[in-house]
C-alpha cells in the first residue's frame, strides 16, 4: 500500500484489530489476491532514524515470513515512544492476526508466495 487513501481506508473501516506489545494493527478484506502491508512508524515514537528503519525491517521480515496469513490489507503502527521492536513481537502480531481473522471469518488465505 502507498498512498494515504489505502492507509485511510484500512484504518477508518478495518475488520481486524489487533495489539501486542508497542504494535497496533488494522486489516480489512483486500481487492487483491495477496496479503498487503502497510507501516506507520513516527518520529515521535522513534526520534532517530535508525531505530524507524530498524522497526520497519523487522516487521517487513515478519510478514514474509508469517504462515497462513489472509489476503487483507493490513496497516501496522508504532504506537508507543522508545518502542523497541523485536522479531518476537511481530511474529506474535501476525500469529494473532491470523487468529482474529479466522474468527471474524477472513480465513481466505493467499497461496502466492
């Protein structure tokens, strides 16, 4: 997702929410055939560079590697100050996230790799 129409919508009319440790997230249903993410990581919550750029790899590499993961648009926020985001974290994220939308009935999982 690039553009603030897309991040707009998924958080505005998201099916899925979801918490773990300093990430939030939001996930509708996406018009595509694979699972799409978004980052919101600010310089309030991580003044120096760096660390965003640290947060943001660490949850990209998580999402490629997330098993199961639905075709939604998802949109993950960092959302606490001096946050520091760990793999664990954000695999847990996505963990939940699957379990969520298995409840709320997105189970359609994308099969592209």
């Amino acid at each position: 997702m690039l553009n603030k129409k897309e991040f707009d919508g998924v958080l505005r009319r998201a099916e899925v929410r979801a918490t773990q440790g300093p990430l939030r997230l939001a996930a509708r249903r996406s018009a595509t055939h694979k699972p799409r993410l978004g980052l919101i990581v600010g310089k309030r919550c991580l003044p120096r560079a760096v660390d965003r750029n640290r947060a943001k790899r660490v949850i990209r590499e998580s999402f490629r590697h997330a098993p199961d993961l639905p075709t939604l648009d998802i949109v993950v926020r960092v959302a606490v100050a001096g946050a520091v985001v760990s793999r664990t974290v954000a695999d847990d994220l996505f963990a939940t996230l699957v379990d969520a939308a298995k409840r709320a009935g997105l189970g359609g999982v994308s099969h592209e790799g």
